[in-house]
C-alpha cells in the first residue's frame, strides 16, 4: 500500500484521480446511457442534414392515395375492385413489384354480398343479381396473385387473435437472431385470400426513437413468434426472385440480413440505419391518375411500386433527421433507394471499440500532458483533438457511409482537461496560500503577492544564485537580560519591540528573513524574487535598521526616566557580505525551511563579529563594497582572514547614504594609518592615527583606533615576520 502511495504522489495526485475519472467514463459508456445515445444520435442527424443522401437513381415510385385521389374516387377505405383495378393498371405499366403501405384485416363490406345486408325493400331479383356478383375481396386477390405483389402486415405490442394463413416466408439463419430481433406479441394480418394471392408479405411498422425520430427500422423481427422481413425488405426480395432470407448472428448480435446479390449490414437488431434523402415530390404518383390513364408507362417500367399515402387525415406522417413531417410510404421508399443505391449507413461493430480506444489515448495523453504544457499549447492541442475526432468522424460517414461517434470521446477529455484545469487552479490557489504563509512574515507584502502570483520563479530544493547575507546582532545582550532576570515576560515584550521595526525595515527594503537566533537576525536578498539591486538594498536596509534602533532607544530612555527604572540603550552590529550561496527548501522530509548556505553566509556571519571587535555598528565585505561604492560612504577598515579561511577578506564601514566633511576627514585618516601600517612604518602610523582621532569629533571610530594604537604598538615591539602582508587573522570564529 505505501508504495502505491509513493508511486501515486510521484505520478501526481491529479493525474491519479483523471485516471480514475477516465476508468469511470470508459465504464459509463459501456453501459451506454441514454444521454450518450442521444447525444450520438443528435450528432448522426446533424450529418444527415448537412449531406442527405444524394439524388440518384430513382428505382422507386409511390402511388400516392391523397387528396385528390379521395376528392375523385371517394372517402377511404374504397371498394376493393378499385385496388384490384390498381394492381392490374400498375402491372399493365410494368411495375416490377407492387406493395401495399396498407393493410386488409377485414373483408370488404362494398361486396355486393356484404352490401345485402345494408339495403332494406330490394325485390328478389336485385337480390338474386347481386348475390351472383363476384366479391370483391376475390377479384381483388385475383389481381394480386396476377402481380408480384406485397401486401402489408402491422406488428402490435399487444397479442392478438387473427385467422392464421399459409404465409411461411424462407428464413434461414447463421446463428440465433432470435435474442437480439425487435419482437412483437402480436401482428395484425390481412384476410387469408390477399396473404395466400401475394408473392409476399411484410411488416410495414416503423418503431420511432425515444425522441420520436425514425433512423432506424428493421428489416427483420419477431412478431407473434415468427420471423418477419419488413416491407421494403421483402419488397427487395420478390424483386430479385430470392426464396430465402439469410440473418447471421454472432453472440453480439446481429450482422447482417442477406438475400442473394444484397447483404445489407444492421445493427445488432436488425435495424438498418436510414440513409434519407431530402424528401421528393416526384416520386408520388396520384392513384387517380393510374386509374383515369393519365400516367405514361415509362413512368412506372421496371419500378418498385409502393401504394400508400400522404394524406395528412390518415395519419402516416413521420419525423426523420432531415423532414419534421415526411409520409411514412416514403420512409419505405427511401429505405428501397439507399439499398439499391448503395447508399447505405451503418455503424459497424468495431465502432464502440474504436470510440473507447479514442477516449482512452486522448485521455492518457491530456493527463500526461496537461501539467507540463502551457495553456496556450494545451489550447492549440485541444483544437488538433477536435479536428482530428471530428473531421475523421464525418469522413467515416462521407466516403464509407459509416456513423462513429466523436462526441463521447471529445466529452470526456473535455472533462478530464476541465477537471485538470480546476484541480490545478486549486493546487495553484493552495501553493499561493502556501507561499504567503511561508514568506508572509518574511517578505514584503508586495513581494510575497508577486511571488505567489508567479511561483515557478520559486526553485524548491536548492538553487545556486549570487545573494548578499545579513546578520544582525546585540551587542552585550547577556547583561540586558540580566536586568530582566525576575520579568520574563518583559524581556519578550522588549524583544518584539526592537526586533518587529528592525524585520519590517529589511522586508520594506526587498529583504527575506530567514530566522531569528535569540536577539540575532539573519536576512538575505535577491532570493526568492530576482533583485539587481540587492547589495544597495540590503547597505540602506541596515542603515534604516540602526535608525529605527535609536526612536526605540529614545523612547526606552524616556520610559525609563518617568519610572526610574534603569536603562540599558540596545545597540547592535550588522554585517553584510555578497557571494554565491545555496538558497531553497533546506531541511528534512518532515521539517524543513527556506534559507540559504554557502560560504559567503559563513564570511557574512563573521564579518558582523567584527563590529564588536572594531566598536561600528555596520561592516561590509568586499564585493558589497564595490557594488555600493558611489551609493554610501564607506570607509576601508581592515584585510583579514577569518579562522578555517586562507583567503584574505578587505572589510568596509558604512557610515551613512552621503560623504559629508566629516566622513572625508575620517576617509583620508584611516586611509594614511592603513598604507604605513601596511608599510611597516610604525611611527608614521600613529600619527595618522592621533590624527583621525583628532578628527572624530563624535567619538565614532575611537574603539577602531583603541584596537590599531594596540596592534601598532605590539608591533612596534614585536615586528611581524618577513612577507607579511597586512593581513589580520582571526583566531576565533
């Protein structure tokens, strides 16, 4: 378990829940929701609007019973020797097939026969006349079976009681259809004499979408046990003078349908996908025109002829992805064109296969890529995604007819980007929480903003960069403590009251501060945010600090007086040296802080010890010195070489922002006793010496020259050794 945490936290958090969120998705589309399907089908009816089926060949002709038919022949339904007279017209003009888009479960009660029961006060001979008339179911079942025709059967989700008939229909499969076939308890029949008369019979039911659209209808299913073609279908099949039917399944459903010259592919229902034109006016015939002769024979030759109808009072009225109202006779129509056409849709089996194989690299690929991409690239990469899955979608469906669906893939790494996106606006919004509180304290306001504004310009774990290093210490702190020896508490309170404006000053002066020791203060500059300024910053900041350091002074001194406590004045030393440094997250794994280490840090911290040992309150080194020079007046003190460190080290005090009279007197003092110190000259350097302190009227530098009038006197006695070179080593650290 643990070292699936490591791998998890060394993956990224976020990318292990898109992961998992990626895994949830796969899943939810092999359960295949009814929001996914809709949303699938949606996009597959937006391609068909954009490229109907192309008009093309028109092997397919509807003789249409609409208004002006029942204008001229009278309300629905007619006599049946008027379709007995249809049929023959039709077969007369050479249609090939003629189907009927209607059913007759009844017989006709215009026969004459029928009709006898309807008339009251005819005399015996009308009667006996009519009586020996033909019925009219028969000499319409006369003229089918004269025809290659089909008639239409009604699949029912209701089971029903109906006159069975001789209408077995050659089915022959490869493998079981049964478990996947759309079934229907009941079927509503024709009267036995047309179902025996035809050359075939087919199921005209069209089952809608749950939106109410027809894409897809059925070319076979099961209605009241048995296995029936639709219409168009075995409209196909009487054409091409097949005996058989041919289903194959597989244990995912089913293939395809098949009779010999057509194998048309369906989904795993049986359902074939609808391939629909722009609806066309001039495949509609007029009934009345076939019947009064007003139709010529090229019109009708060699034609699949479907009867049905328009009109909007018998309700055949259907919703298809390109028409909100086209009749459902030519719903049957266009299904006869798209096969014979060879414009045919469908969505193979590989499909859902190649969707979950999208989804899951595009996935993979914005996980991997996400957090290590700028959003500009992840934008550019998030159009390409979107061609690509679009653009390979609709040339699917334009050059091989085939429907793969890109929105479930385009959807899903949508949201695994959104979830990246808001997981790392969060992480970033935690990181800037992170960073105000680990640098509030220790950085200014402004800085800290722009930090957390930019946090990749903060290098967690060590970086090597070029930083000048302040410490600040008390001078004869021990003895300060002791006076509040019985008051504890108010040692703390006057520790918070010196060392908060001594902190504020170096953060309003770019500094950080990297901790406090007791009464010490280590600070640096130019890390974590870039400073080119950071040796003037840091010089100001220190003179800024031993001005702060006197108004407490003055303010003790005043408090001090009115309670006649004593009073010990707070003085302290700051040392400053610029060098290269190590500066990060320095620590352990379960404790660690931001702060530096480096050589110069350990030159930074014995450079402040020498404010005590030459009596000034602020000391630079040497590359601090020449970054400021110009900038402050600095006085060259002393060369030398801290203990464990061979390399000599020039030191400078800072006096102040401005070289003042004061300041030039003391400069070119100290400058006289350095060189015939250096020299040698003993003597000429202690008048020097008696010189500058003639003109340190304030008593700034007298532990300075204390510590030369000592040194030169000592080596007056005791020359140092040949190849001496000025320098002063430190014994002590």
């Amino acid at each position: 378990m643990k070292r699936i945490l490591r791998l998890a936290r060394s993956f990224g958090l976020f990318r292990c829940l898109c992961l998992g969120l990626l895994v949830f998705l796969l899943a939810v589309r092999l359960g295949d929701s009814r929001v996914l399907d809709e949303l699938r089908l949606r996009v597959f009816d937006m391609y068909q609007v954009l490229q109907p089926r192309p008009a093309g060949e028109k092997p397919v002709r509807i003789v249409d019973i609409d208004e002006k038919s029942l204008s001229e022949l009278g309300q629905w339904p007619w006599p049946r020797t008027y379709l007995a007279d249809l049929v023959t017209r039709l077969t007369d003009l050479g249609a090939a097939v003629v189907a009927f888009d209607v059913i007759f479960p009844e017989a006709d009660r215009l026969s004459p026969v029928a009709a006898l029961k309807t008339f009251r006060s005819l005399d015996e001979v009308t009667r006996e006349k009519l009586s020996e008339l033909p019925d009219n179911d028969r000499v319409f079942a006369e003229a089918v079976h004269k025809s290659r025709a089909v008639v239409g059967e009604s699949a029912l989700s209701t089971a029903v009681s109906s006159e069975t008939s001789d209408t077995t229909i050659g089915i022959a499969t490869f493998g079981d259809p049964k478990p996947f076939l759309l079934s229907y308890p009941g079927l509503l029949r024709n009267i036995p004499i047309l179902e025996q008369a035809a050359a075939g019979r087919g199921v005209f039911t069209i089952q809608n979408e749950r939106d109410g659209i027809v894409r897809r209808v059925p070319l076979v299913m099961e209605a009241q046990g048995q296995i029936r073609p639709s219409l168009a279908f075995e409209m196909l099949r009487v054409a091409t003078g097949a005996s058989t039917i041919l289903i194959r399944a597989s244990e995912a459903g089913i293939d395809s349908v098949a009779i010999p010259g057509f194998r048309i592919a369906t989904d795993k229902n049986g359902q074939f996908w609808v391939r629909f034109g722009r609806h066309d006016p001039s495949l509609y015939i007029s009934a009345a025109d076939v019947l009064r002769g007003r139709v010529d024979q090229a019109a009708l030759k060699d034609k699949l002829v479907i009867i049905g109808t328009s009109s909007v009072g018998l309700l055949d009225i259907k919703t298809t992805p390109i028409d909100a109202a086209m009749p459902g006779v030519e719903v049957h129509a266009q299904i006869l064109e798209s096969m014979l056409n060879g414009e045919i849709l469908a969505r193979p089996d590989y499909a859902l296969a190649l969707e979950l194989i999208a989804t899951a690299v595009i996935g993979i690929l914005i996980i991997m890529l996400a957090p290590v991409l700028s959003p500009l690239v992840m934008v550019g990469l998030g159009a390409a995604v979107l061609v690509l899955l679009v653009g390979s979608s609709w040339l699917f469906y334009t050059r091989q007819g085939l429907l793969i669906d890109f929105t479930f893939p385009l959807v899903s790494s949508a949201l695994i980007y959104m979830t990246l996106t808001f997981a790392n606006y969060f992480k970033e919004r935690s990181q800037r929480r992170r960073i105000r509180s680990a640098f509030g304290q220790y950085l200014a306001p402004a800085l800290v903003e722009e930090l957390a504004r930019s946090p990749e310009r903060l290098v967690l774990g060590g970086e090597q960069r070029t930083m000048t290093v302040m410490f600040s210490d008390v001078r004869d702190f021990t003895t300060i403590a002791e006076s509040y020896k019985n008051d504890p508490q108010g040692l703390t309170r006057l520790m918070n009251r010196f060392l908060t404006p001594l902190t504020n000053t170096i953060i309003a002066h770019k500094g950080t501060i990297d901790k406090y020791m007791g009464d010490a203060i280590m600070a640096f500059w130019n890390a974590p945010l870039h400073d080119d300024a950071h040796e003037i910053n840091a010089c100001a900041a220190g003179l800024d600090m031993l001005a702060c350091l006197k108004v407490v002074n003055r303010e003790r001194k005043a408090e001090a007086a009115a309670s006649g406590a004593p009073y010990v004045p707070i003085r302290i030393g700051i040392g400053l040296n610029t060098g290269t440094c190590v500066v990060g997250n320095i620590g352990s794994e379960l404790r660690f802080d931001y702060s530096v280490l480096g050589d110069s840090v350990n030159l930074a911290s014995r450079i402040e010890g020498q404010c005590k040992t030459y009596g000034l309150p602020m000391v630079i080194g040497s590359r601090t010195a020449r970054a400021v020079e110009g900038a402050f007046a600095i006085v060259e003190i002393d060369v030398i070489a801290v203990k464990g460190k061979a390399e000599p080290e020039t030191i400078y005090a800072v006096l102040g922002r401005e070289k003042t009279e004061r300041y030039d007197k003391a400069h070119d003092s100290i400058a006289a006793m350095l060189r015939c110190y250096r020299a040698r000259d003993w003597d000429g350097a202690l008048v020097a010496l008696e010189a500058g302190r003639g003109a340190d009227s304030d008593g700034v530098f007298s532990e300075f020259y204390r510590v030369y009038e000592k040194r030169i006197l000592a080596f007056r006695d005791d020359p140092p050794p040949e190849g001496w070179n000025g320098v002063f080593v430190l014994e002590t650290k």
